[in-house]
C-alpha cells in the first residue's frame, strides 16, 4: 500500500493552519480508511523562517496528530527552496510526495485522483486549474501570458499549472540530481521525464492571510523562470541585431543616394532618434546577459539552499 507525505511549505500562515490542518488530516484519515494509502503515511508543514506564530502552531500539531510532521529551516530561504526542502526530506521515507501551498487554495478534493493515477503507474501528477474563475482580469492575463512565454521561450512548462503536484520516490530521487541554485520548480520537474498525467481542479479563493506572491514578486519569479531555462531571449537579441545591420545598410545606400543627388536634409532628429534606440537597445542586451552571468556567478557558488535546524515527528495519535 502506498505510503503518502503530503509536504506543505509555510510562511506566515498563522491565521490559515487551523483549518487546513483540519481539512488535510480528515482527508488523511479517509484515504487510510479507504485503503488508499497506508497507515503511516503523514503530513509535513515546513516553516520557512516564519516571523509569526507559525512553528508554534506546527510544532503543536506534531505533538498532537500522529500524522502530523514538522520542519523548521533556520531562516527564510523562499518558497521554492522550502517546498524542496520538504520534498528531499521525505524522498527516502515514502512511496510518493503531494506538495501543496498551506492556504489550500488547490482542491485536496483531487488528491485522491492523484494517488489513483500514481498507483496506475504515474510517476508525476500534476494539479491543473481548469479555470480562474477567482483571478481578477489582470491576475488571470498576466498569469496565462506567462505560461504562453514560457512556451514559447523553449522552456517546459505545463499550462496552468502551479506547486500542486504529486511525485512519487523515483521521480523524487531524478529530482534531487538538480544542482541548480535557481529553483524554477514549475519548470524542473517535467523534464525529468518519467510518465506523467494531470488532474484538473477549480481553484478557491483564500480564507485567510494574504498572498505571498505580490505582482512584483510573480514578476520576478517570472523572469527567473525563464532565464532559468532558455537561452532563446539571447538569440532573439542577436536576431535584432542582424535586423538593425541590415536596417543600417539599407538606410546607408539611401543616404548615400541622397548625397549624390543632393537631396540631403541636414538635421538633428534621426541621429538623436538613433543614439536613444541603438543606445537602449545595447543597455537591454548588456542587462539580459547581465543575468545570465549573474546566474552562474550564483550557481558556481554551491551555497546550500536551505539549511534545517529541527524536524518535530510528535507522538501523538492520528
């Protein structure tokens, strides 16, 4: 029988770890009941440097469900090293790993179809939102343009789909083998390439807290994921550059079909015009390699990405 860890990362989720613990440990215990997955299969909430009272409400849980687990990282390392965190913690212990965000924002309603379709033979399964009925307009555009430039960007990426995921050891294991300092995680995990499937789930709206992903901070985790895994914005620069060439010869003979002719019209406005084109154009592509080397100034680094002060398996009952 399938043992499950259901691995939640956490920051600041003081006000919504009542009821998603409520929520997660009911759907625990009817899958054991059901013989889903087995009896010692748990739940792991990661703190990732919490400034509230987060880890108390964790470390309380642990002592009082035995399928509840915690983990406390000694600082803020981000969601994406914390939910990595979590998973590589967990990879030798269980038969398969569910990762969800603690607001539950994600329909735990499909989980049981996820474990249904590892046991079929699925090694990763994603969660998809099949609508975003709860976005604003701009939340859901700039959300849906993402992916789409992720796509076309050369990156993989499945359309739609966030953190919400189940993956089983094996996969895990592939997983782990990722060196990469940028954690683009959305991004990592369908290229590991063992057989995947995907449920589809409406999304809700948030109970309580707030957001941890701001327009800026999405914006960045945006360009992160696609410097992370394309070069295409690069070869594009140089596709522009040839343009500007060609544009420059073509402008070239007209000028010099001009001065012969003597149909010359001296002025200031296209030099300028040009300077501040050709000048920005130099200042992007400069900036765009910029976080290219940036990037491997960091990897090459081989800082640790997370670093773990306790893990809290309590004695309680379920």
């Amino acid at each position: 029988m399938t043992k499950l860890a259901i691995v939640v990362p956490c920051y600041n989720e003081q006000e919504v770890l009542p009821d998603t613990n409520k929520q997660l440990t009911e759907l625990l215990n009817g899958l054991v009941d059901g013989g889903k997955v087995s009896e010692d299969s748990f739940i792991l909430y990661v703190n990732d440097g919490s400034r509230d009272e987060t880890w108390s409400i964790i470390d309380r849980f642990a002592h009082e469900y035995g399928a509840v687990q915690g983990l406390k990282l000694a600082g803020n390392v981000g969601h994406q090293n914390a939910l990595l965190a979590g998973l590589m913690t967990v990879k030798d212990e269980v038969d398969a790993a569910i990762s969800i965000d603690a607001d539950l924002q994600d329909d735990i309603g499909v989980i049981t179809e996820m474990v249904d379709k590892f046991e079929a033979g699925c090694d990763i399964v994603y969660g998809v939102r099949s609508v975003r009925k709860t976005d604003t307009f701009f939340k859901r555009f700039t959300a849906e343009s993402f992916y789409k430039l992720m796509i076309f960007m050369g990156a993989k990426s499945i359309y739609n789909h966030a953190d919400y995921r189940l993956m089983s050891s094996r996969a895990l294991d592939g997983l782990s083998q990722f060196k990469e300092r940028n954690l683009f995680l959305r991004g990592i995990v369908p290229t590991i390439g063992y057989r995947s499937d995907c449920v589809y789930y409406e999304r809700k709206e948030r109970k309580a807290g707030e957001s941890k992903y701001p327009f800026g901070k999405m914006l960045s985790f945006a360009f992160d994921g696609i410097t992370s895994f394309s070069i295409k914005p690069m070869s594009y620069i140089m596709g522009i550059g040839v343009f500007l060439i060609l544009c420059a010869i073509v402008f070239a003979i007209y000028s010099f079909h001009s001065y012969l002719t003597e149909n010359v019209v001296r002025g200031w406005t296209s030099i300028v015009l040009s300077l501040w084109f050709i000048g920005g154009l130099v200042l992007f592509s400069v900036g765009m390699v910029g976080q290219y080397i940036g990037k491997i100034y960091m990897e090459v680094k081989e800082r640790p990405r997370y670093i773990v002060e306790c893990r809290e398996t309590g004695s309680g009952n379920v």
